[in-house]
C-alpha cells in the first residue's frame, strides 16, 4: 500500500497519527509533571537523570530554553526516544503551549516523510525504516561500550527476518 502524500485517506491518516502521537506525547508530559518518581524511573532506565537535572538547573536560571526547543524538535522528527523528551518536558516544566506545537511540527514531518519516501518506494506491511541507534546505548553502558571496527550488527524481528551489517573502518 502506497501512503502517497496527496492521496485523501492518506492525509487523514497522517492526521490521525499526528495527533495520537502528540497526545501520548501529552501524557508523557503529565507523568514528568505529576509523577515524578515514575517518570525518574523512566528517565534513569535511558541513562538521561544527570541530563535532565542540569537541564531543569539551567533553565531555572534563565539559560536553556532555545537548546530544549531544538533537542525536543529533533527527538519528534527522529528516532530518538520521544517518550524520554516528553516526560523530561514534564519533569523540567517547560512550557506546555510550545511543547504541543513543537510536538505537531515534528511528529507531524516525521509521518509525513514516511509518506514521501513510500511515494518513491513501496513500503509492504511489516516493512522497516531503520534510521540509527538511539542515544545512550554504548555511553550509558558501565564500562562504554562503543562499536569498533569488524563488529557485526544483527537486526532481526522473529517471524520477519534479520539484517546484518558489518563495521568498517572510514
């Protein structure tokens, strides 16, 4: 099935995605704001607690703003674990307004890019976009663990298939 960007039912589709999206983005910020102790238990499992504490530190003292705008921009368009940025918004107070309309931008493109890319592609059910590996993977490890050269990565979902690729040096 083609989600092509001009196609009625598509559009209503990205629609309806945008907006459940950002509404659990919206419950990810109630939890930051009034369930802290969940919402560290959430934050700490990335390996994000000293982030966030610095963050909500500087933005206190009046510094910050522009940068957690662009990182939460960034954390809805891409990959990048949107459930953490939501609940950290909560945690830090940031703005509610502004996050629900940085939230629609961004999951908003990230949908809508889909849908362009399977204009020139055919994406099938059970299809993959794999755009990278989420922050804090090997540096939230202790000790870091980083991949090297000759490692393998091995991307597999049971009953679909797997991919492999190996590191190489640049």
């Amino acid at each position: 099935m083609s989600l092509s960007p001009g196609c009625k039912q598509t559009r209503r589709f990205l629609r309806r995605s945008t907006i459940f999206s950002v509404l659990g983005g919206m419950l990810g910020y109630l939890i930051g704001a009034y369930f802290f102790d969940f919402a560290m238990n959430i934050v700490e499992f990335y390996n994000y607690e000293k982030e966030v504490i610095d963050l909500k530190r500087a933005l206190s003292q009046g510094g910050s703003f522009y940068t957690w705008l662009g990182i939460l921009f960034l954390a809805g368009f891409t990959p990048l674990p949107y459930k953490v940025f939501t609940i950290a918004s909560g945690l830090i107070s940031f703005n509610f307004p502004i996050f629900v309309l940085i939230s629609l931008i961004s999951r908003g493109l990230r949908f809508f890019i889909v849908s362009y890319l399977s204009k020139f592609m055919t994406l099938q059910a059970g299809d993959i976009i794999t755009t990278g590996t989420p922050p804090a993977v090997g540096m939230g490890k202790k000790p870091q663990v980083f991949l090297k050269e000759g490692d393998t990565i091995r991307l597999s979902i049971d009953n679909l298939g797997e991919q492999n690729s190996k590191v190489v040096a640049e």
